[in-house]
C-alpha cells in the first residue's frame, strides 16, 4: 500500500502521553471525544507514549483506516511540553508538544 501523504490538508500533533495499547478504534474515538477533530477527516494524527521511542500515526484514506506503529533504535522524540491538547503541523511551524 503506497499513498502521497505530501498533500494531506492537516498534520495533528497529539500533545501528551497516549495510551498506546489503544488500536484504531480507540485513537479514533479519542480524536473525535477529547479533541472534538474529525478522523475521517483528510487528517494525519501522531500519537506518543510514555516512552519517547515510540509513535503511532492514524490516517483515514477514503475506504479505510490506515496506522502505522514506530519504534524507533538508538534514539528518542524531542518535544517540548506545551500545555495545547494538540498541534495542527500544517498551520504553523512546528515548536514541539
């Protein structure tokens, strides 16, 4: 499955730590209840954990959910801790969560 991900309306950076046990059916549901965002939405949403290692991305491509789960070797996420529920990319430049 290959897609173009360059022309998605809006990046969602998800600030704070997120369950990561949660599949696509709970990202999902988190979107839409706690951040009041569309998933089905042309919408890419980043999630991280506890562990700085790992992240997920949840995108809704027309016919279904696609989620992708990466650990990274040898290194960890950066961020700075903001006190937003969430960081549109698209929007402005990216400060960090």
């Amino acid at each position: 499955m290959k897609h173009d991900y360059t022309s998605v309306k809006n990046i969602y950076i998800i600030c704070g730590k997120t369950d990561m046990r949660k599949g696509i059916d709970g990202l999902a549901t988190l979107i839409q209840d706690s951040f009041e965002l569309d998933p089905y939405g042309d919408s890419i949403f980043l999630f991280s954990g506890w562990s700085k290692d790992r992240y997920k991305c949840l995108y809704f491509d027309g016919d279904g959910f696609a989620m992708l789960y990466k650990r990274l070797d040898g290194g960890k996420l950066q961020y700075q801790k903001m006190k937003m529920k969430y960081v549109n990319f698209r929007n402005r430049r990216f400060a960090g969560c």
